[in-house]
C-alpha cells in the first residue's frame, strides 16, 4: 500500500513529465487557464467554457 507522500510525489512527477515538452509561451497559457479555471471553479460549465473560449481567442489573436 502507498502512502500519502507518494502518491503526492507521483502526482508532482506525472505533472512535471506533462508540461516538460511545452515552450514557455504554451505553460504561460496553460497557467492563465488554470488559473480561470480555479477562479471560476464555482460557475456552471457553459458559463466558465465561455470565459474559457474568449481568452483562448484572445491568445490567439
């Protein structure tokens, strides 16, 4: 059975591999939408897709 600190170490692992082949402009994106995300943890889905969907407009643009 594992322990509390490892399955924290693994998680920290897992999401170090997954932003490891990202440049920086894509992690600065992906910290914004995070970031939107936890903010607005409390709207319904469509209402945080929407903010969602105008940020990623704007990066875009």
């Amino acid at each position: 059975m594992e322990t509390w600190e490892d399955i924290q170490g693994k998680k920290a692992q897992l999401l170090k591999d997954s932003v490891a082949e990202l440049d920086q402009g894509e992690r600065d994106i992906l910290s914004k939408a995070l970031a939107l995300e936890w903010e607005n943890r409390n709207l319904r889905p469509s209402e945080f897709s929407k903010q969602l969907r105008n940020f990623i407009q704007q990066v875009v643009q």
